[in-house]
C-alpha cells in the first residue's frame, strides 16, 4: 500500500513509500540530500519495518533534533500503526 508522509524539521518535504505486510517495496523522498536518501532508499528496500527503525530512529542531522533517517522512521511508526 502506498503512503505518504509529511517530513517535519528537514530538508526533504515528503517521503513516499509503499509497504505490504511489514515489508519496505519502495521509498522515495521530495527534496533533501538527493544522493544520500536515493541510497538509503535502495538500502532498505526489502527490509522489515521494524529493522529500519531500529537502525535509524534517533539519527540527528547537525544541530537539528531530528533528520531525513530519524522522519522515515516516524512515518514507519505511522505505517505500522495502520496496519495494526
């Protein structure tokens, strides 16, 4: 199913990703450090959801207190919620 969510506290403005049972199929992110998030993209595809939060959830990026990695794990959060 596809999702959308809606960065707060970063460079990137929206991620858009697509789960079926638990399972990351794809992530793309709306502005941001291109290079970097079309390689996170490709890294945790296929990956459970829970993996992913728990290897990125918490990242900060400088001297804000969150970051691209740290909202994909929000919105994850959100997914999971969802589908229950």
């Amino acid at each position: 199913m596809r999702y959308t969510y809606q960065a707060q506290g970063t460079c990137s403005q929206l991620i858009n990703l697509d789960v079926e049972e638990g399972i990351i199929n794809d992530v793309s992110f709306v502005g941001g450090c291109n290079g970097n998030l079309q390689g996170i993209s490709k890294l945790i595809k296929g990956m459970k959801i829970d993996d992913v939060i728990d290897r990125l959830e918490g990242i900060r990026c400088g001297y804000k207190a969150t970051s691209c990695p740290d909202q994909l794990c929000q919105a994850l959060k959100q997914i999971k919620e969802l589908q229950g």
